[in-house]
C-alpha cells in the first residue's frame, strides 16, 4: 500500500501513485491541504508541509523515508522488509529546491522500491558537516505489495544555479513558507475565541448555529394562553389542552366567548361616550354654553386685557364699568352701538341716484346696532332684534301695543326669552338650552326670534328656504318672496312708484353661523332682484358713512346682497305681520310645543 506524502491518499500499485502524483499535485495547481498556501511548485508544497505543519504528518503503513549522507547505499532484507532509521522524521524532504527526482527502482527480492531525489544543494555542505562537495542523494523507499521490480522516473524542471543571488532567493522563499504555520490564527466570528486549525473553527462555529436555531424555535412554540414556552409541538399541545381541561364544563369556551364580547362591547361603549362627550363640549363652546360668562363677563374681561396692554387707563376702566353696571340693572342698550336714520339715508340716496334701479322698496325706519365687546363673535341675533324692535316702535300698528319704548339690552332680551319659554313657548329649544340664557354666550335663531314676537303679541312666521332653487347653489325663490312681501303694501296702486317706503318692519334673515335684517330690495332694469341688507357686524364707523352724501354711495355696496352672494345651503326667514289677540296668543303658544315653518319649495 503506497501514501502520497502531500495529501496522504492511499493507493495499491506505483502505476497508481504516479498518475495521482502527476494529475492532483503536478498538472493541477498545487495548494496546500492543510491550508489555503497555493500557486507553489511541489518540492516548496513539501517543505512547507514538513515545516508548517509537522504534526499533521502521517507516516504511511509500510513505507519509510530516509535520508542518507553521500556515498551511502540501501541496506535490503530478504526476510522482509527493512526500514533503514531516518535522520529527520518527516513526512516530506526539507530542502528549498530539487533538480530532478531520480529513477524509482524496486527489488524483487525485498519488494522494497527506492525513489532516488537528488537535491539542488545539500545544507549540510553549507553548514559544515561534510567536508565533501558533491551533492548527496536522498533515498525514499516505499513498501509496495508486489513482487515485481518497477521503474519509474518523476522529473522536476528547477532552474540549476549555485550563485549567490539564488542563494537569498532561496532562503526568502524558504522563509515565507516556514511562517505559515504562524500566521494562520482563526478567529471565531460570533465569541471571542481563537483557533490554531480551521476544522476546529468549523466544529466551534456549528455550536454556536444550533444554540442558536434552538432558541428560535422555542419562542414559535409559546403558548397562546400563557407565557410558557414548550421544546417542540408535541409538548406544547399537551400544554394547551391542559389549559382546556382544567376550564371545567364544555361549555367553559361559550361563557369566555360571550364574556370577551360583552367586555368589547363595553369598551367601544365608553369610546363613544367620550367622543359624544368631545363633541358635545365642542358645541357647548362653540354655542356659548361652556360656562364662561356672559355679556357682562366678556366685556370686563376686554377691558381689563385692554388696562393690561396700556390702551386703557384704570380711571377710565372703572368709569366704563359703572356705566356697564347702570345699563344692566335698567335692561335698557346703553345706545353705544346704534346708529339711527339709516334707512332715511337710504331713502335719500335711491332719490338721486341709482337711475338703473326700476324699483326700490324700503322698510320702515330702522336702527343700526352692531355688536359691540361683550357680544362679539355670539351676539348678532340679539342685534337683530334690537333692530326689529327699533322699527316696530316707529310704526304706529305695533307702536301703541308695545309696552316698553325702549330698546332692551342683550342681557334683558335674554331674560325675555326665559320668560317666552315659561310661558309654554318652545320647549324643545328651551330644553335645547336647559332653560337658560342669562349669563351665557348662547347664541339664538330664528326660533328664539319668533318666541319673543309671540310673547310680545306680535304674529311671526318662520319661512324655510331649505335648499337652493337656483343654479350655482342660490336662491332666486328667497328674493322673490321678499320682492312679495314689500309688494304688499302697493297692490292698489295702478302704477307702482320707482321709490317706495313701506310701513314694514324689516326681515330676520338666518344661516348657519350668522343672521342679517333685509331692509329693503331693488329691482334692475334687466329683472335682477338685489336685498339691501344690514349686518350687525358692521361697525358703527363704516355704517354712518351712510349718513354722509360724499361716502353712500361707496358704502351702499356693502349692503347690497346679489343672488350670488347668498350660497349657504338654507336660510330662515322670519316675518312681523300683525298684532295677536289673547286667543291667538294661546294658540300660538299650544302650536309652538311642534314648532313648523313654512318650507319653501
């Protein structure tokens, strides 16, 4: 049996290891099996084995590797066969360099064959042990099984030369091959260990890989029901359906069904409560019923902001509020934001100009009020009716009715609502604002509005423009039932008059969001209808440049309103016709618990 001294394969006949010799280690690209050296001839793959890697030698069964000193012989047994004692244990010859590997001869008698390698210089010569010149032939004798003599020559081609520049070249290359063995530390890429082989890395890292696949399978196999985690399925089934006995009664799982329900149920429950109870505060705010104040609370608080800022002096703070204080305990408007003869000055103005206008219709006399800082952003309905009221009290059919000649203040007309709804009417707007208003930024509508007609004596009707009737989301059918309304006091006349002023009482117009008072209407030359329109927004400065002749007829297009100004989805209109008796006053009142308006269409 024959073993390659560089990769240690075994095989039976020579034939068989020189072609292993020829196509593995001398054809091919030679490397190192022990290591990744490569791209080396075959006598430096051998040196570098013996030096870099002695202990991974393997002496093959039956074969011996001597090394003989020059003139020496081999020495055969023909009682078997005889391993002459080596003087360097190695599995492949030391040497930097080889001439020629010599003839491979075997004998019969011993069946001993004796592989002749020649060295391209012996170190010993170099190192002084032999005093002789020559170069000294190393002997490789390998056992083989048969009995036949075989010869057989393996030649390496290295370039012959004993001059003093090879010499270093040698001894470089002798150097690079012995550090191998040094360099070659594997480190382990997931701890900190060391290794001196790559087989042991190999067989480290793999412990690594199964304590680590074994944890990720232990937390897939969690159990469901609690936070044990069960080796592989098998245990945790047995885990599970102890769970499931020890529930009791089959019909355990129908109980924690309906149990998980009821406990949705109620959490969705106290979700849509909170949200209602959001939404609901958000009203409030927006509605002016969250508490903070009223009229009187808004505007001392303005005041004092104002003190605080410097705009305001403390003496002229305190002198306000008294005047504040007065206003609020006679209910009476104190008339700081009321501007009065716009109406005249209206009358005056369609006189002479606007020659394109056919016809003109007025209401009768009104006052102007505008909201002021205790009813800013909530008050504009309040002002309405202050509006109304100041008009009622010019003409002469409600005049003689009503009993109070002045106008009330914010404050009293929400007390006079109170009041309306103690008396039966609206009670659903009343519970809408848990019967109050004093003392809040609540705002009102036509329904308050209509309320407070009723239970004055005066006759309301709501009128619904509920949805547009015109293209481009207007509302042609709402101007045409006011150009009825105002048409109403003319229809004896043969011919109608280009300027009319009615004896009526102005419209409460409502959207969402805001309401206005139509004081009057204008007809163009092409059929167009236009409402003139006062907004308690306006403020008392830009509303007397109606009285002025220089600037009405820059500030008569602010109160001007087209079909295409008025686009909200519905608007309200509410209408004094007349004076209710006593019976028509309870009806009124029994009528209002279902509160109907008239829908238009």
């Amino acid at each position: 049996m024959l073993t390659c001294d560089i990769c240690g394969e075994e095989v039976l006949l020579e034939e068989d290891m020189k072609t292993h010799l020829l196509l593995s280690h001398l054809e091919n690209e030679l490397h190192c099996p022990l290591c990744s050296l490569s791209g080396v001839s075959y006598e430096e793959l051998c040196f570098h084995i013996s030096n870099a890697h002695p202990e991974r030698q393997q002496t093959a069964q039956g074969a011996a590797h001597l090394i003989s000193p020059p003139g020496s012989s081999t020495a055969t047994n023909t009682g078997g066969t005889e391993r002459e004692k080596p003087q360097t244990s190695q599995s492949c010859l030391a040497r930097d360099s080889w001439d020629e590997v010599g003839d491979v001869s075997h004998t019969g008698a011993t069946g001993v064959t004796t592989v002749l390698i020649q060295p391209k210089q012996n170190k010993t010569l170099e190192s002084g042990d032999s005093s002789s010149g020559k170069t000294a032939s190393t002997k490789l004798r390998l056992t083989t099984g048969s009995p036949e003599t075989r010869q057989a020559s393996v030649r390496h081609f290295n370039e012959d030369s004993n001059g003093p520049k090879s010499q270093q070249h040698n001894k470089a290359k002798q150097k690079r091959l012995s550090l191998t063995r040094r360099e070659e530390l594997f480190t382990c890429p997931m701890c900190e260990l060391v290794c001196s082989s790559s087989v042991i890395l190999h067989e480290h890292v793999e412990l690594h890989l199964q304590e680590q696949s074994s944890a990720e399978g232990e937390e897939r196999l969690e159990c469901p029901m609690c936070s044990v985690v069960c080796r592989d399925s098998v245990s945790l089934q047995e885990h599970v359906e102890l769970h499931l006995d020890h529930a009791g009664s089959p019909g355990s799982d129908l109980a924690l069904a309906r149990q998980l329900q009821q406990e949705e149920e109620e959490q969705r429950r106290r979700q849509e409560e909170a949200q209602e109870e959001k939404e609901f505060k958000k009203l409030q705010r927006q509605f002016g019923l969250d508490g903070r104040g009223g009229y009187r609370r808004q505007l001392e608080s303005t005041m004092e902001r104002a003190v605080a800022k410097g705009l305001m002096a403390p003496s002229e703070f305190h002198c306000k509020r008294a005047e504040m204080m007065e206003s609020l305990a006679s209910g009476v408007d104190d008339g700081r934001t009321r501007t009065q003869g716009v109406v005249r000055a209206l009358h005056e103005y369609y006189q002479t100009e606007s020659r394109d206008c056919v016809h003109v219709w007025l209401s009768a006399d009104t006052d102007h009020y505008c909201s002021s800082a205790g009813d800013k952003g909530w008050g504009c309905g309040y002002r309405n009716f202050q509006m109304l009221i100041s008009s009622l009290q010019c003409i002469d059919v409600y005049s003689s009715f009503l009993q109070d000649k002045d106008v009330p203040s914010i404050p009293r007309v929400q007390s006079m609502i109170e009041e309306a709804w103690k008396e039966g009417l609206d009670p659903q707007g009343a519970s809408h604002f848990n019967q109050r208003l004093q003392g809040t930024r609540a705002w009102i509508g036509a329904t308050e509005m209509y309320s407070l007609l009723t239970s004055l004596g005066i006759s309301a009707r709501i009128i619904d423009f509920h949805q547009p009737t015109g293209p481009g989301s207007t509302h042609p059918r709402l101007f045409e039932w006011v150009k009825q309304y105002y048409c109403q006091s003319s229809k004896s006349s043969r011919l109608t008059p280009r300027l009319i002023q009615t004896a009526l009482p102005p419209l409460y117009l409502q959207h969402q969001g805001h309401s206005h008072s139509i004081v009057g209407l204008e007809q163009k030359k092409n059929g167009s209808l236009c409402l003139l329109v006062l907004d308690p927004g306006s403020s008392v400065s830009d509303t007397r440049k109606l009285l002025s002749r220089d600037t009405i007829s820059t500030a008569v297009r602010h109160v001007r309103k087209f079909p295409g100004s008025l686009k909200h989805k519905q608007y309200q209109v509410v209408a004094a016709h007349g004076i209710l008796s006593a019976e028509e006053k309870q009806i009124s009142i029994l009528n209002s618990r279902t509160l109907c308006a008239e829908r238009i269409p």
